[in-house]
C-alpha cells in the first residue's frame, strides 16, 4: 500500500529573486546586493522605490567597491562612486536576507 506524500502549498516555497554582482558576478539572493540606479544620465545609491536602470554590487564584499572594478559598469563615475560606496557601507551591518514566510 502506498502511503500519501504530505501536500505542501505553493505560498510555502517562496521565490527569492537572484541578481548578480556588476564587479564579480557572484549571482546571491536580491536581498544580499546594494543596487545603484542610473536616473537622468547618473548612476546613485538609492533606497526605498527605485525606477530606472539598475545593476547590483554585493554589499558585504568591499573588494566590489573598488574603483578599477566598478569601471567596467560605470566608467568616469566609478571613482565617485567607490568613494561613495566606501563611505556610506563602511560598518553598515549587513540587511538580513531571511524572507518571511507567511
């Protein structure tokens, strides 16, 4: 006799979007990245609700804020932004990437 396997909902995986790092191209867990748009021409950290072109630098790895590796992605505004980056994450604790389950 064959036994039931135990029925899972579909609300009890969840997708968690990956991305990859634009210095390393380590793919992780959305969660896990400091995303930097490009609105009117600039590339900027942004918080909250971002629109425009975006791309993801990890956030706990401070060898992916360097300016030679961001020139590839960002080219004359990667040294703005390093500095940017250095400043802003430097001993920022890390953002728990746990997604809840409801």
């Amino acid at each position: 006799m064959q036994t039931a396997l135990p029925v899972t909902s579909p609300s009890a995986v969840r997708h968690v979007p990956e991305r990859s790092c634009v210095a390393c191209r380590r793919r992780r867990p959305q969660g896990e990245f400091v995303r930097l748009t490009k609105v009117g021409g600039v590339w900027a950290i942004q918080t909250g609700h971002r629109s425009g072109r975006g791309s993801y630098l990890c956030f706990d790895t401070p060898a992916c804020w360097t300016e030679k590796r961001m020139k590839r992605m960002f080219g004359a505004q990667a040294a703005t932004l390093s500095a940017e980056l250095t400043a802003r994450l430097q001993g920022v604790p890390r953002p728990s990437i746990t997604p809840a389950l409801e």
